[in-house]
C-alpha cells in the first residue's frame, strides 16, 4: 500500500512539475528511486519466500502420495532458485 502512495506523489510532482516548470529533477530523482528500490525489494521478498518454501518442502516427511512427492520436488527446484539462480542475476546485474 504505501508503494502505491508513493506512486500517486511521484504522479503528483510529475504534474506539478509539467505545470509549473519547477521540481523536475526531483521528479526525475524520486520515479529512479521508485523504480528501483520498489523493484529489489520485490525481489528480496519473493527471494525470502521462496528459501522458506524450499526449506519446509524439503524437510516435511514424504509419503507415496503424489502431490507430497511433487511438492517435495518442487522444493528443491526452490532451493536451487535460491542458491544458484538469484545470485548469478544479481552477480549479471552489478558487472
């Protein structure tokens, strides 16, 4: 919710800024700001969820029905996610 706020008051000085002809760099520095900081913090999340549901997918006991066996297959395409995929994007990223 309050990603959206500051969607609607960066729009704001946008506006304010197209109108007025003053604010402009700080629209330009905040809709940078917002672009990413929202994005990797997204990405952060979802990381942290994805360990959790690998970890516990993993360490539950599995029997011979198939949704506990393909869950447990699941979680350790979470893990690998988390191990080996997320990293080498941020790794590409930052080069």
């Amino acid at each position: 919710m309050f990603y959206f706020v500051k969607i609607i008051v960066c729009g704001l000085i946008g506006v304010f800024s197209f109108i007025f002809g003053k604010g402009g760099q700080t629209y330009v520095s905040l809709k940078k700001k917002l672009f990413w900081n929202g994005f990797f913090s997204i990405v952060i999340e979802a990381y942290i969820e994805f360990m959790i549901a690998g970890y516990l997918n993993v360490t539950a006991d599995m029997s011979s029905y198939d949704g506990e066996v393909l869950s447990s297959y699941l979680g350790y395409g979470c893990i690998f996610i988390c191990v080996l995929v997320v990293p080498s994007v941020f790794l590409w990223l930052n080069r």
